[in-house]
C-alpha cells in the first residue's frame, strides 16, 4: 500500500509541466513517462524538473503493464478518445477539466470506467484549495444557513482559446467549485447563457450564465476574456450568513459577513406592504477564517493515489465532471437560441451514468 504508483503524464503543454512538477514532488508517485507528439516540449518539461522519461509514442505508454495511471492535460475535443483508450487499457484516468467536449462523451467516459473498475478523476484544481475546502467545510456544517444565491466572477484579459468558447475555457472553475460546496453538488434546474463576440472571433469572448438551483436558490456566473482588471470572487449568501471568496486577495482571500435580511418572523398572511416595513436587516460582524497556503495541485495528485489505493470515487469524481458538462452543454443550447431557458440533465443524470 505505501509502494509508489506509476503515472505518465500526456500533454506537455501549458498544463502538463504543472501536473509533472507535482507528480515528481509527490510521494505517492513515480513520475514514469511525459507523453507529448512535441518530443522537444516534453524534453524541456522534464529537464525542468529534475528528469523524467519522454515520448512521443501513447500507444506505447498505454500498453506498458508497469504504468498504473494516466494525467491527462491536452485539448478537450482529444480527452473522450484518449480517456477512452487509457480506461481500455486498464489505468486509472485524471484528466483537466473540462471533463469532455460534450456531456454525451463525458457520460461514455464515466460508464467505462465504472464498467471496468477504475478511477476517472477529474482535475477541479480550484476545490483542492485552502479556502474553497474552508468554504465546502461552512457551507456542510450549516454556518451560512440555507444557500439563498451564488454570484461568481471571473474576468480577464486573457488568451483567446482557438478550440473553445469563454463558457468551456473559464466557468468549469466556477462550476466545478459550486458542485463541489453547494450541499449535494451543483443542481441547476436550468440554464440561460448570453454570450457577445465584440471582436469578431466567431466564439463568445463575454459570457453570463443564470442558473435557479434545486431548492429555490440563484446561481450566476459572469466570465469574460476582454477584462483589462482581473477579478476572481465568489460570492455565496445564506439565510444566516453570507461568504465571499476573492482569490486574488492572499492576505484575505474569504470573509465571513454576519450580515442579511431577517424575514422569518413576518407572516405570509399579512399584506405585502406590512411584509415590507417589517424586514429587518442585521448588520453583524465580518471575520476571516486563517487559511494555510499551499499549491492546490499538490492535493489533487494526492486525492488521486488515495482513491485509486481505497478503491473510491475521488471528491471531483467523473460524475463531478458530468454534472459540470450538464450545465455547459445547457448553456450552449441557451446560446443558441438567444438566451431562452435550457433544461439541464442535473445531479440524477450524472448519479445514473456513473451508477
């Protein structure tokens, strides 16, 4: 059980070095291929970590019986072909997110790996930090009360993605961190998207997602790719106390607000202007929980070599990354018809493909 696994990590480009440099760190790992069809790239990438063999060659790679998983960081049109073959082949599969390029090939990948007894991990980085596991912790144990709105930012001026829209490119970060806090994952019931390409690339570069949550919450999320201000924040209000997230903010990145409206005590039977002058507003104190700081990506690797040893899903499972293809495959149906609201297949669709 304490023997070290042997991982290859396919896709040398701008996420590879990452999952290699973390891989070759960890103790759980033997670092024994980087796969690449740029050999140059994947020399480079290993010389900057200390070594690790390289090939241009998967085939060889996924017919290897020594290797007992596979990292993979390349394009989502090329995850459902490669995770396929590497699941086919007996390893044990982590791939970036998005999890596909489409729920229907998503579901495929989770179905095959619970038919042949393996690991499908999708790599959520986000929900292995510090804070978002602090805010997954406040949320399950009831210090926000009920989930009353989730509204997330995530802007930049940032690279125009040559295979996808802002939707794909940046808010499975999002997604992925309200699967992984809102009690019982992210339940959107339905999706509006409304995306505007100002510069003509043919693909959204600003996009907005509302989403109503199982329950009676809100959830929206703006991304955008033309922001010359970077904001990363999230912001979660309850009945009892509402959270916020700023990433960007190390010497505070959450914060606690004791603050909200307390509508409880005023009676649905009175009339809607005696409701009113009743709301009263509580305005309490704002206090910041102490955070360790450490590279979230360090914690992914490790929750990978944990499940594969205890024979689990992982916490940001295949099924995880279904529910998040759920919403973006909505959201691109919403996008093509102006806006309008799209059903999304939900917890109980993914929960059946992975059952």
């Amino acid at each position: 059980m304490n023997e070290r696994l042997n991982v290859a990590v396919i896709g040398a480009g701008y996420w590879g070095p990452n999952l290699a440099r973390n891989l070759r760190a960890g103790s759980d790992w033997n670092l024994a291929a980087i796969c690449d069809l740029d050999i140059d790239r994947a020399r480079r990438v290993a010389d900057g970590i200390g070594g690790a063999p390289v090939t241009a060659d998967l085939a060889a790679v996924l017919a290897d019986p020594l290797i007992d998983a596979v990292a993979i960081a390349t394009p989502a049109r090329t995850h459902h072909p490669i995770v396929m073959a590497a699941l086919d082949a007996g390893k044990h599969v982590m791939v970036e997110k998005p999890l596909a390029d489409t729920h229907e090939r998503g579901g495929e990948m989770v179905r095959r790996a619970t038919e042949n007894g393996l690991v499908l991990m999708a790599d959520h980085t986000y929900c292995y930090t510090p804070a978002v596991l602090k805010m997954r912790e406040l949320v399950a144990e009831g210090a926000l009360g009920d989930v009353l709105f989730v509204d997330s930012v995530r802007i930049n001026l940032g690279l125009i993605q040559p295979d996808v829209d802002v939707f794909w490119d940046l808010a499975p970060h999002d997604l992925s961190i309200m699967d992984f806090v809102l009690p019982g994952g992210l339940a959107a019931t339905s999706v509006s998207a409304h995306g505007s390409d100002p510069l003509g690339t043919g693909k959204s570069c600003i996009g907005y997602l509302a989403m109503p949550l199982e329950g009676g919450a809100m959830a929206h999320v703006h991304v955008n790719w033309l922001s010359p201000t970077k904001i990363r924040r999230m912001v979660i209000g309850g009945t009892r106390r509402t959270l916020v997230w700023d990433d960007l903010n190390p010497q505070q990145r959450l914060s606690v607000y004791d603050r909200g409206v307390d509508i409880g005590t005023v009676s649905k039977a009175t009339s809607p202007d005696t409701r009113a002058a009743n709301v009263s507003y509580r305005l309490g104190d704002t206090w910041a929980p102490a955070l360790e700081e450490r590279e979230a990506l360090g914690g992914v690797v490790s929750e990978f070599a944990a499940s594969i040893r205890e024979q689990r899903a992982s916490r940001t499972s295949g099924a995880a990354g279904l529910r998040v293809l759920s919403v973006l495959d909505a959201a691109a149906a919403s996008l093509g018809v102006y806006g309008a609201p799209q059903p999304v297949a939900g917890r109980r669709a993914a929960e059946e493909v992975a059952a």
